[in-house]
C-alpha cells in the first residue's frame, strides 16, 4: 500500500498536470473557437461591405453612363439645332447673292441701255432738225412770197447741216454712237 501512496505522490500531480494541460487546452480551444467565429463575422461583415461597395460602384457607373447618354442626345440636339441655323443662313445668304446678281444685272443693262436712251434721244433731235431742213427746202422749191431771199435761206440751210454733221461726229466721237 505504501507502494500505491507513493505512487498516488507521484500519480496526483501528473493528473493535476493533465488535468490543468486539458483544462488550458479548453481554455485555448474555446478561445480559437471565439476568435474563429469572430474571423468569420469579420470575413462575413467584409464581405457585406465589398457587396455595398459593388453594388454602389455598379450604380455610379450606371448613373454615370446615363448621364452621358443624356449629354449625347443633348449634343445631338445641339448639332441638329445648329445645322437647322446654319442651313437658314446657308439659304438666306443664297438669297441675298441672288437679288445681288440680279441687282448688278439691272445696274450693268441700265449702264449699256444710258447710252441707248441718249441717242434715242439725241436722234429724235436730229430728226427734228432733218425735218425742219426739209421743210425750208420745200419753200424753197414752192415759194409763197416772191420777195424771199433763197439765197440767205441756202446759206442758213448750209449752215443748219454743217450743225447737224458736227453734233454727229461728237455724238460718235464720245462714244455714244450705238
């Protein structure tokens, strides 16, 4: 029996060893087991967050492709507008180039037709000496009165022709001659 006590000396604190190594070992699993579950709230609670952040980067880019969108059909609105203004004015200068080369076509025939009015009117003038000429050769041919002197009258028709034919060489001489 002596022999079983002084085992139980030695037995007892081998057991409290053991016992005091498991109950360390408890202590050590319980306590990976809590830092286990925390690691997978923290895993768990990271993973909700990059989710959040997907999920809000997905909707930014969204957003912003609608934006740009929006901005497109803006400038394609714009680009109509303007091409709409640009092709009025296109129109309206086409018009106004149109009523110039008319206006520069009326004012060129008035520049060609100012000679042709003066020598219309200047033949007129004319005609009216030829006549009057004619006419005093008529009464030279058929006198009325006896006591004409038809030789002053032929000088004064001499005269009125050589008139004639010098307002026709300055007429032709000017350039007005058609």
């Amino acid at each position: 029996m002596w022999k079983y006590i002084g085992y139980a000396g030695i037995i007892l604190p081998v057991l409290g060893a053991t016992y005091g190594g498991l109950q360390i070992a408890s202590n050590l699993e319980n306590q990976l087991d809590m830092n286990t579950q925390m690691a997978e709230d923290a895993h768990g609670r990271i993973g909700a967050i990059e989710e959040s952040i997907k999920f809000k980067e997905e909707k930014m880019e969204m957003d912003l492709e609608n934006e740009i969108e929006k901005l497109g059909f803006k400038i394609d609105n714009n680009k109509s507008t303007v091409g709409y203004q640009i092709e009025d004015f296109q129109r309206e200068l086409l018009q106004v180039q149109k009523q110039l080369t008319m206006l520069e076509g009326i004012t060129q025939s008035l520049e060609k037709k100012q000679y042709e009015y003066a020598s219309t009117t200047q033949l007129e003038g004319l005609r009216e000496l030829i006549y009057q000429q004619k006419d005093k050769i008529m009464l030279l041919e058929n006198p009325i009165d006896g006591g004409i002197n038809y030789q002053q009258m032929f000088f004064d028709v001499q005269n009125q022709i050589q008139d004639i034919n010098r307002r026709i060489d300055e007429h032709h001489n000017n350039g007005n001659w058609n």
